[in-house]
C-alpha cells in the first residue's frame, strides 16, 4: 500500500515547528557524539532559521489568540 500525504498538509503551527526543531536537535546530538563537524554546522543554520520561526509563530498565534 502506498502512503498518502499531501506536500505542505501540515499547518505550520508552533508546536509542528518544535516538533521539528526536537529531530533536528536528535540529528545533531548523533552528528556530535560521531564526530561530523560539517554536518552539524548545517543543522545549526537550520535550526536556527526553524527557532526564528518558531517564536514569529508562536507571538502571531498569541496575539491572534487575544485579540479574537
């Protein structure tokens, strides 16, 4: 059987981008104990740019929370 997902189907909530943010840090908790330097560089971009857009979404989501 093949697997059905819709690219993009997931709302871009705050708590989706923290889940994301939890497998990078795993990801790059593994990348350090093995010793990938680079890798782990790439992955702190990355979580980086996903932490700015965590605490955007999170203010965005509070202040349409309050005002409705």
């Amino acid at each position: 059987m093949r697997n059905k997902y819709t690219f993009g189907g997931l709302d871009r909530h705050s708590v989706n981008i923290l889940r994301l943010i939890s497998e990078l840090e795993g990801s790059y908790q593994l990348l350090k104990y093995m010793g990938f330097k680079e890798d782990m560089d790439t992955l702190d971009e990355m979580k980086q740019r996903y932490y700015k857009l965590y605490f955007k979404t999170s203010k965005e989501e509070r202040h349409s929370s309050s005002a409705g």
